[in-house]
C-alpha cells in the first residue's frame, strides 16, 4: 500500500498508536525520576520503559506484527497503572496512575482499530483485483 492510499482513517490510528506509546515513555520517566518518585533523587524504576521504546521503530515503520504485539503487552503497564491508581497513598501518584491507564486503553484501541483497519483495506483491495481471500 503507497503513501497516497493508506486512508485517513488508517493513519489516524497509526498516530494515536505512536503519540499513546510516546505518552506512555514521557509519562514513566517523569513519573520515576521528578514527579513522584519512590525515593529522592529518583527510581530505578524508571527503566520499566525500556520495553516501550522496543516497539516504537515498528510503530513508526509501520510493521503488523508490531501493532499485534504491542497491543498484548500494554496489559502489563495497564495493570501497574491499575494497581498503583489504588494503592498509591499520595494523589499526585494516583493521577499519575490513571493517566497511566488512560494512555495505555488509547494505545491498545489504536493497535486493535489499526490491525483491523489494514486487514480490511487489504482484502477490499485483494477483492478488487480479482483475487479469491
């Protein structure tokens, strides 16, 4: 699929994915090292976003598989923003926590409707070319 023929409505999730991921980066950093770290100075806790930054070349080049696999792992930074939103004493960590989740449901939506998306320009497209699926 070219440039010019990607849909709007493609790209779209392809942003929201990237911006969501990028969000999720900044957000666990600042968390971890200034905003509410667990001790001055800041955490080692902060590399738990190295995972993250894994999947954003894929992101960008946009490849499936990376949608596909980011999308599965993203319930595991869902969870610590679950679990640290109502554990959390403070209520900057809890904000914190929750905008957490909120990114990582955006970036989840936005795998799932770019891989479904793809999958059904490529079979419209296979459709119109005459191919059987």
């Amino acid at each position: 699929m070219t440039a010019s023929a990607i849909p709007s409505s493609v790209s779209a999730t392809r942003w929201l994915a990237v911006g969501s991921l990028l969000g999720l980066i900044v957000l666990g950093l600042a968390w971890e090292l200034w905003l509410a770290p667990l001790r001055p100075g800041g955490s080692w806790l902060a590399l738990k976003v190295l995972p993250l930054a894994i999947p954003l070349a894929g992101l960008l080049k946009n490849r499936m598989y990376t949608y596909r696999w980011v999308s599965l792992l993203v319930w595991l930074y869902f969870t610590e923003g679950v679990v640290r939103a109502w554990s959390d004493i403070g209520g900057t960590g809890r904000l914190l926590a929750l905008v957490e989740v909120v990114l990582c449901l955006a970036l989840f939506a936005a795998c799932a409707w770019h891989v479904r998306l793809r999958l059904r320009h490529a079979r419209a497209a296979r459709e119109l070319e005459g191919v059987a699926p």
